[in-house]
C-alpha cells in the first residue's frame, strides 16, 4: 500500500508541523485547533476515502476523529506529532469502520435468506399475522424509554455492545445492564398492551 506510506509522510511533513502544545494547554487551544483542522482534514479524508470507497463515510469518520481530539486532548507525546496521531486515529477507526461493514453485510446477508426461505413456505394468513406482530413490536419500541429502544434496535440489527455504547455514548460495561433493563421493560410494556390478544 504505497499510498499508505505516501499519506502518512504527507501528514507529517504537511503544513506548518502543529505540536500537541498548540492544540491544548494555552488559551489559543480554538485556533490551534482549528488551524490543525483547516491544514489536515482534507488529506485526512483522501485518506479514508481509499481505504473505505465511500467519501460520506470517510468523512464521517475524519469528524470523529476530529471530535476526538476536541473533546480529550492529547496525552503528552514524546515528538507531539498531532498530525501523526490524528492519521493513526483516522486509520484505526476507518478499519474499525470496515469491519463493522462487513459484519453487517454478513447480517444482512444471512437475514435475507432467512426472510427469503420464510417467505416461501407462508402463506396469507401467516404473512399477515407476522406484519401485524412487526407492528406491535414498533409500538412497543416507539412507546419505551428512547435510549432503551434504541439499544435493542442496534443490539437486534447485529451491532456489537463496543458499537452500541458508541452510538448510545455510554461506556462498554454499561450496554449489558441497559440491554436487560430495555429487555425486561419490552417484554412488561408488550405484555399490558397485547398479553391478553397473544395469550401471554
């Protein structure tokens, strides 16, 4: 991957050589950083856009990593190569972002074939009953607390507890807690509002 080398050289030489004083620690740390923003977003972007053929994604993950470094400042470094780590960052959460891809892909993927087999052998009742089901489910999700709907959303759309407490900004640890306590309120909120018509 010579583009690799070649962009990561261009980052660092790139520009006026921000060190990581500039970007925190003084009371110019806003211009500095957005000085640091204006000379190496693009580059940064380029960048991901060729590991991960999509420019909306990599720009996406060029802003958080941008975020990133907003909201934590660096730790001391032994060269305070900004540049340097906002590449790596970038880079590593591009990857992160591939396998998060393919994984959902594979999902995806093995979804289809089910929905497909399942829908072979239904016939119309069965069709409709499982529509009115998916209704009810929606119901119950739209009628539960936001944070706990949205974790079973993600958590059944086959995303990982580290994707979930990222898109929730909770901590890791916490995703299971809050996936049970989500879990338990689902199944009570589903029981009051369609128990006696399921038979539960």
């Amino acid at each position: 991957m010579p583009w690799l080398h070649q962009m990561a050289e261009g980052l660092a030489s790139a520009g006026t050589q921000t060190r990581e004083s500039d970007v925190t620690g003084n009371s110019s740390a806003d211009e500095s950083f957005e000085e640091l923003f204006l000379n190496h977003y693009g580059r940064i972007v380029a960048a991901l856009r060729r590991l991960l053929g999509d420019r909306g994604q990599a720009e996406e993950v060029a802003n958080e990593t941008f975020l990133k470094l907003y909201r934590k400042p660096l730790p001391q470094i032994s060269d305070g190569n900004v540049p340097g780590w906002l590449y790596r960052t970038a880079m590593n959460q591009g990857i992160d972002a591939l396998r998060a891809s393919a994984r959902r892909r594979k999902y995806e993927q093995v979804a289809a074939v089910d929905e497909a087999r399942s829908q072979q052998g239904e016939d119309a009742y069965e069709q409709v009953l499982r529509t009115e089901r998916q209704q009810r489910v929606r119901a119950v999700l739209a009628d539960l607390n936001l944070s706990h709907g949205q974790a079973l959303i993600l958590r059944a759309g086959g995303h990982s507890y580290k994707e979930v407490a990222d898109a929730l900004g909770i901590s890791r640890g916490s995703v299971g807690t809050m996936l049970i306590r989500a879990e338990t309120a689902f199944e009570k909120r589903y029981r009051e509002l369609f128990g006696g018509e399921e038979g539960l």
